[in-house]
C-alpha cells in the first residue's frame, strides 16, 4: 500500500520531468534554427547538449510550479494571457512548446493546466495548508488577501471546485511521511462534521475532504477510530467504504460498526457476507471477534452484532466447515460454543472429524472441547461418525493424566452397543461418583441390556445426600420394560417415605409419570400418609384439569382427598382445580366442590376468592342448577348467587361479595351494654 501511494506522487512528477524535458527540446531546437545560433556556442545539427537541455528543462520545471502558485490565487482557475506570455514567452518558443506538449490548454483568453489531476497535485504541492482549512472549516472575518500565487484561497465562499488542490495538500502529508500532521488535520475535519450545521459550507468542505482523502492513503486502517465515526453518516456510502483499500481485518472491524447502522439485508452485511464466502479460512476468525460485541443493531429485532455474526458463520458455514469447527473452538467464547452446539445437529459429520481431531491434539483445551462436543454430537450421528467418536472416546480414556475427561469418554462408550459391556461397570462407578460428564441420562443406553446393574446403580445414587433425585428417576421412567418402570415408581414411594424434603423433586416425577401414562399408584399410596406440608406440594399436580391422562389424575385425586381434610391441601387442590375447571365435567366439577367445602369449613372465602379470579369457576357456582345436590353454604357464596341472578356477571358478582366481606369486618362493634347513639 505505501509503495502504491508512493508511486502516485512519483509518478506525477515523473510525468511532470518528461514533458519539462520534451518541451526543453523543443525549446532549444527553435533557438537552434534560428539564424547565427551556431555562432552563440549551440552544437552541430544533429547533437545535442545534455547540460544545457536539463537546465533548460529545470527552468520550465520552476516555471511550472510558479504557474501553480499563481493558479492557486485565481479564482477563475486559470492563468491571464499575460500572466502566461510572461511564464511562457511565444517569443522564445516556450509557449508553443508547452502548448504542442498537452501540458497547458487554451481556455478563454487564457490558459490552464490540461490534467485536472496533474494540476491539483502541483497546487496542492504550494497550499497552505493550515490556513485553508481554517477558511473553510471555520470561516470568520474576512482574512488579509495574501498576494497573488502565494497559496491561499482567500475571502469567504471558496468555489467547490478547488476541492482537489486541498485534497491533494492532504495526501501530501501521507506521501512525506507527515503522519502526526495529518492525523491532525483528519481528526479537525471529523470533529467539523460531527459539529457543523447540517447543509453548511463547513459540513460540505469537510465531508468531501475526508471522503476524497482517506480512500487515497496508504493505510486508512490506521485511522481506525476516526473511521468508526464515520459509520452512519450519509456522505459516504457503501461504495465509498468497499473502495477503501484495508486488509480484511480492518476491513471485518469497520464492517462491525457499520452493521449496525442499517436495516436487514443491508448491503453492510452484504459486504460482510461476501468477504466470508471469497476467504472464509481468513475471516472466519475476524466474525468470531463479534461475538463479543452485544450491541443492538438497528432493525428493530433486538438482535445483536453477536447474533449476526453467530447468523453469518452458521450460514456459510458449509464454505469451510472443519477450518469453521477449529476456529470455533479455538475462540474459547460461550457463543462459540453454542454454535459448535448447533452445528453437532446440523453437521454432525464434520463435528465426528473434527473431535476426532482435537482428541490427538496436543492442547489440553482441545481436550476437552472434544469431550463436550462428542457427547453433543453422538445422537446425531452416522455409522460412520459414530466410528470416529469410539476412537474419541479411546483416545480421551487413554489420557491417563487427565482422568476429568474420562467420564465423557465412558457415556461415549456406552452409545456402542460391542463397548457397553466392557465399559459398563467403569461408567457406573463414574455414576456413582457424581461426574459430571457421567449423569443417569448417560445410562440410558445400558438400561434395556443391562437393568439390573443400572437400577441398582441409581438406587445407590439416590441413597446419597443431596442426589439428583429426578434424573435418576426420569432414566427409569423412559425404560422399553414395564417391570423396570414400575420398580422406578417404587423407587419413587420409598424415597418419598424416607426423604419428605424431596417432595419438590417427587412431585415433578408424579408429572413425568403421568404424562407417560405410567401406573402412580404405589407412589400416591405413600403419599396418603405423607406430612401435610408434602400432600400440599403433590395436591397441585392431581388437580391438573384436561389432558389425556384426566383420568389417571381424577383417580389419584379421589385417593388423596379420602380422608383429606388439611386447609393447606385442600387449598391447593381448589385453587389449582379453579383454573382448569372450564376442562371438567360440569357434573365432577360441582361433586369435588362440594367434597372440599364439606371438609374444610373455611371454604367459603376460598370459593369466592377462585371465583373472582377465574371466570369458569365463577359461572359453576353462580349457574349451579336446581337438580343437583345444593352448593356449598356460606354467606359470600349465597351473595354471589344473589348478585349473579339479578344480573351481574359472575366474575364481578365474587369480587363485589368478597369486598362487602372485607366492609363488614371493618366497622366497628359496640362492646356488650352499650350502644350509639346522638344527644
């Protein structure tokens, strides 16, 4: 890149030399034809004086750049046709020569430089620089006119036109190595940008003069931050950001500001996409450095640069997928991961090679991201990945250093139905131990070929303090053989009876076995004798309303509320059957209604505080018919009957009558023998 702007300039004067050095010929060819010339020293026709004809080209040279000085200070941009006769005298042949070279053009009565790009490097070579910028970025009173051809573009309103010569100032600066200065005069046009009115001459010169100046350095990477605040604005385009020459790391991290600037499908993450799909190898780590970045981006989803980066590698990732599997893993990010965990499902061959890969790698980390992603991996397998994840597995068991992994080596085992045998006994000890990579669900392999050693297994694993109760019992529910579910339910009882403080635990099992149609009983059998304070926690879960284990529930329920007559449970029971009864029987649900309130003798208010909350509830017992055995009795019962059939809707009719109860009970009550009364 330094090179390439380099040549630039170098290019330009070299250009400039060449055609010093044809006009010089010229010149001195006319002075040569030119009666005695051979007697003022000139050589011989046909030779040429070398000296001579480069001091004569140095002289045009000079004279060209005092052309430039004096274009400078021109307003109209050109040179008068005596400011041109006096630099280039027709008499001498310079100006013919000049002219017959391209090197100046006619333009009215005067003459200009033919290139318009040749002619803003050489003013641009005599501006000052300093005091350009402050009259256009900060124009006060009119400042002194310098005089003519002496570099600045005085008084107020400087024609767009003499855009170039300031750029061409400015890429100066990067062409001799002024680094300093020029971040200077960058960070001056940005802040004018960022402050300026919109539509200003000031926000006009300073768009323009960093759009035209920072695509032409040599490395605009290293004006990373005055980049990145750059993002957004209008005057500079996607074309103007693809046109600026950065490597693709520079190019990915301006990308991540840009992204969120625009809407989706935008061509921002267009840019980002086809930089992915021309050299993923190479960006694929540059979008992993997103994933670090939560902030929104700017199309209304609520989704982060985080989240399109995770979007864009999953969506290209077939471009390069193993060289994707490593760079994921190597980025060591929870994203990363979660993508890895993604790709185990989507490209599950490519998860098999590249575990198998990290298991023979000498880095620890690849270790164990090859254990972690194995166990992801395995479920999505074919038989031929399924052979790479047994030589995983292998592999990691031989690693007698790093026995953490060996867990996930055995549950990987255990998927191979010629290892489970040889590995079982060595995984259920990992079981019992509690490793971490080795929970029940790692069993589930083993449990039809092997159920005696794995009930047993979680028998014992169950006996320990603090076990994790429901996914051992959850193994044993989803057993093929109904006698090692039903020892799974008994399991269940025996745990309820001996450790009561798992009734949280046992009470979600319940709703595991239930919606497996799996027979409960023997568990809701221990749970008849149970504390109250366990029947509560258990209460709730049979009186689950609907579903096509109904049934299997009502008949539970029947069993627990026998001889039910706890408050609390009956409390659960009612405040859990209020919410689904629109899915009851009307005809149980006005039965088990009438059961609870004949325990509990306190079920008025608990009625009407249902009712007011659900408005299923609230109908059965406003609509309760003539025919059926009478409702519950109670005072805010009978006043919700009361204001339902003169009209108001059930729901509202139990709020009303549970606020006139709260009314009643806060006027106060004359003691015995004494009354109000007025004087």
């Amino acid at each position: 890149m330094d090179m390439l702007l380099a040549g630039r300039g170098e290019l330009y004067a070299a250009h400039l030399d060449l055609v010093c050095l044809r006009a010089a010929r010229r010149i001195r060819a006319a002075e040569d034809r030119r009666p005695g010339a051979h007697r003022r020293g000139a050589p011989p026709l046909g030779g040429e004086d070398t000296g001579r004809l480069r001091r004569t080209a140095a002289a045009l040279a000079g004279r060209v750049h005092e052309a430039a000085r004096l274009l400078l200070g021109a307003g109209h941009a050109g040179l008068t046709a005596a400011e041109f006769e006096h630099l280039f005298p027709a008499a001498g042949g310079w100006g013919p020569a000049v002219l017959a070279e391209g090197l100046f053009v006619a333009a009215g009565d005067g003459h200009r430089l033919a290139r318009e790009d040749h002619a803003d490097w050489l003013q641009g070579r005599h501006l000052d620089l300093d005091r350009a910028l402050g009259l256009l970025l900060d124009p006060g009173p009119a400042a002194p006119a310098a005089p003519a051809g002496h570099g600045d573009p005085t008084g107020h309103g400087v024609p767009r036109h003499r855009l170039g010569p300031v750029a061409a100032a400015l890429r100066r600066c990067a062409e001799n190595g002024e680094e300093a200065a020029l971040a200077g005069h960058l960070q001056r046009l940005q802040h004018t940008l960022a402050t300026a009115a919109p539509g200003s001459e000031a926000a006009w010169w300073a768009a323009r003069l960093l759009a035209a100046v920072l695509p032409a350095l040599p490395r605009p990477g290293a004006h990373r931050a005055l980049l990145a605040r750059l993002a957004g604005h209008p005057a500079f385009t996607p074309a103007w950001w693809a046109a600026l020459p950065l490597d693709p790391a520079e190019r990915i991290d301006l990308l991540r500001g840009l992204v969120r600037t625009e809407p989706p499908g935008g061509p921002y993450r267009a840019a980002a996409a086809a930089l992915l799909a021309a050299d993923p190898v190479t960006v694929q780590p540059l979008l992993c450095a997103w994933f670090a970045d939560t902030g929104p981006l700017a199309d209304g989803t609520g989704a982060t640069v985080a989240d399109l980066a995770h979007d864009l590698l999953h969506a290209h990732r077939r471009l390069a997928v193993d060289e994707l599997t490593d760079t994921l893993a190597g980025a060591a990010h929870p994203r990363a991961d979660a993508l890895l965990a993604r790709l185990a499902e989507d490209e599950p061959s490519a998860l098999c090679r590249a575990v198998d890969r990290w298991s023979h790698d000498p880095r620890p980390e690849r270790h164990i991201a090859a254990a972690v992603h194995a166990l992801r991996t395995a479920p999505h397998a074919n038989p031929a990945g399924r052979r790479l994840l047994r030589f995983t597995a292998l592999t990691l068991l031989g690693r007698e250093d790093e026995p953490a992994l060996h867990g996930a080596a055995l549950a990987l085992l255990l998927h191979d139905p010629e290892d489970r045998a040889a590995h079982l006994p060595r995984a259920l000890d990992a079981y019992a131990a509690d490793d971490p990579f080795l929970g029940a669900a790692a069993l589930a392999p083993a449990l039809d070929d092997h159920p005696g050693a794995v009930l047993a297994a979680v028998r014992g694993r169950l006996a320990a303090p603090a076990a994790p109760v429901a996914d051992g019992l959850r193994l044993l529910a989803g057993a093929t053989d109904p006698r090692t579910v039903r020892e799974g339910v008994l399991l269940a009882a025996r745990q309820l009876r001996e450790h009561p403080e798992r009734a949280g635990q046992l009470a979600a099992h319940l709703e595991v076995l239930l919606a497996a149609g799996h027979d409960a009983r023997p568990l809701v059998a221990e749970l008849v004798t149970a504390p109250a304070t366990v029947r509560k926690v258990f209460a709730p879960v049979l009186a689950v309303q609907g579903g096509p284990d109904a049934a299997a529930r009502a008949g539970l329920l029947d069993a627990l509320l026998a001889a039910e007559r706890d408050p609390g449970v009956l409390g659960a029971v009612l405040d859990r059957f209020a919410d689904g009864c629109a899915r009851t029987d009307p005809e149980r649900a006005r039965a088990l209604v009438r059961r609870i309130a004949g325990r509990w003798p306190a079920a008025d208010a608990a009625l009407v505080r249902a009712a007011g909350r659900t408005a299923a509830f609230a109908r059965l017992l406003a609509d309760w018919p003539d025919t059926a055995p009478p409702p519950p009795d109670g005072p805010l019962t009978a006043r919700l009957r009361e204001l339902a059939a003169a009209g108001r809707d059930p729901q509202y009719a139990a709020a009303e009558a549970e606020r006139a109860a709260d009314r009643a009970e806060a006027i106060p009550v004359p003691k015995q023998g004494r009354a109000h009364g007025t004087l």
